[in-house]
C-alpha cells in the first residue's frame, strides 16, 4: 500500500544513495583497479559530505513512525492495515542497516566485518521482496513484480559482493538496482496513485474496505492490457536510460579526474592500501 507521497520519498532514499555509490565506486575502480574494494558507504574524509548519512539515521525511523501511525489510524480491510506494518518493519531494517554501517567505519573491522552488513543487506532486500505489492493484482500487480525484481538484484549483488568484495561488475549492479528502484517507484507512484498521471482509460488505486485486493480501475479490459504493456515498455526505457548515464558518467570520470568524488575513509580503506603495499613486488638489485 502506499500514495503518491510515499513513493517519492522512497524515489529520494533509493535514488541518492544509488548515485553516490556508482560515482564513488566509478572513482575508486578508475584510481586504481588492481586494489579496488567494494565499501559498505563511500565516507568522504570531510565530516559535512557525509550528511547524508547521518540524515538517514534520523529520517527512517521518522518514515517508520509515520507508517504505524497509518496502520493505527486506518480503518479499511486487515489486509491494508497490516501493509502499514509490514512496511514500518522493512523501514526499521534498512535502519538498522545505517546504524551497522556507522558502526562498521568507526570500530574495529574484526568486530564488525563489513561482508557481514553486506549479508544483512541482502536479507534486508529479501524481506521488503517478500512483502512488496501485497494486495495489488493485475496492472497494478506487474509494476510491483518488476519492483520486485529489481529487489532481488539488489539482494543478489549484497549476496555476492560479501562473497568477493573486489567484484567491481557487483558493485555496479547494486548501484544501478537502486537507482533504477528509485525512479521505477516514482514511476510507480505516478501511474497507479495519481489521476494528472495514470494511464488512458484507466484510474487510480483506490482502497475498498469490503475487497482483500485491489487494482488501478480501468474502464474496459483492452484498457487494462494496454496499461500492461505500456508499463512493460517504460520498464525497458527506465533501464537503457539508466544504463546509458552510468556510461556516460564512466566516461565523464575517466576523462576528467577533477569530477571524481573523494576516497573513502576508515578501516576498510586502510585494509585497501595495506593489502596494495604487500602485492607490490619488491625491486630486484644486481651484484656487482
């Protein structure tokens, strides 16, 4: 369940925090790619750029707040009301995740070994699958199918960068699966809860208290299976726009150096370039 609201403010988290991760790991691999490393947050040695971060830890249990509130002031069928809940437990977790994340850069690395929050990534993803788009079925049903597959290739890339943290293939897929999230749920949010916005024929969710599910209303079935294929084929025009500006931001990187973001920092950086120091071969001298 969910409006309008909701879904672009989940545009912002999944959409910032992928644009920071594939600009950052695009910056890491370009300055060296025999030592890169995947970073569970790409921490600048400046403490105001990583505001982002610090917000949040502050605005997602605000957001899980809000959604237990709508869970307690909701008066519609059980089915909708437990979606209220279901959404604050995923929110709850993805905020346990920034504090794991915080806490990861800032103690010992052998207490706290990043491939661990990486595996709780991944499970974190796995839960909001299994609970995403509860109760929507037909057009509304396929636009969440492909949210959720878009989960899952976050979840798998989570899986496999905390198997081989040095797969830089991965940490491209996790960051390109958040920001296509992040703009296929604003999408989301504008064909199925939004009038200006939805589809010829057809109108937005609305929530009945009598019905266990729901869908966009449409006037005719032809309207119907024309919103289906139509949200197909914005799905593919979301992903070859996607992939176009990751190549494009490549390049941009690669060419000017002044464009990349800063290194990171912390213990996991340190890991990098001692690692670096141990694989470099020694000089050879002759005897004279």
């Amino acid at each position: 369940m969910g409006s309008l609201v909701t879904h672009f403010v989940a545009f912002l988290f999944f959409f910032s925090i992928g644009i920071r991760r594939l600009l950052c790991s695009f910056s890491l691999y370009l300055k060296n790619p025999c030592v890169y490393r995947s970073k569970t947050w790409y921490l600048s040695e400046a403490r105001w750029k990583n505001i982002d971060l610090y917000g949040l830890l502050i605005a997602l249990p605000i957001a899980s707040f809000s959604e237990i509130f709508f869970f307690l002031a909701f008066s519609g069928h059980a089915t909708y009301r437990f979606a209220f809940f279901q959404q604050a437990a995923v929110v709850i977790l993805f905020w346990v995740l920034v504090i794991l994340v915080i806490l990861q850069e800032n103690i010992d690395p052998f207490l706290m070994h990043e491939n661990l929050v990486f595996v709780f990534a991944g499970i974190a993803f796995l839960i909001e699958y299994s609970l995403m788009g509860k109760g929507i079925t037909g057009l509304g049903g396929r636009v969440y199918e492909l949210l959720g597959a878009l989960t899952l290739l976050c979840a798998a890339a989570c899986f496999y960068i905390s198997v081989r943290p040095t797969a830089f293939f991965a940490e491209g897929a996790l960051s390109l699966g958040l920001i296509f999230k992040g703009t296929w749920v604003m999408q989301a949010g504008l064909s199925l809860y939004s009038d200006t916005f939805s589809l010829k024929g057809c109108r937005k969710i609305s929530l009945s208290p009598a019905q266990v599910t729901t869908d966009v209303q449409c006037n005719l079935e032809e309207d119907r299976l024309r919103g289906v294929a139509l949200m197909n084929l914005l799905f593919v025009l979301h992903l070859i726009g996607i992939l176009l500006m990751s190549f494009s931001l490549f390049g941009a990187l690669s060419c000017n150096r002044n464009l990349r973001c800063g290194e990171g920092t912390g213990p996991s950086m340190a890991e990098d370039e001692s690692e670096s120091m141990l694989m470099r071969p020694l000089p050879e001298f002759e005897l004279e």
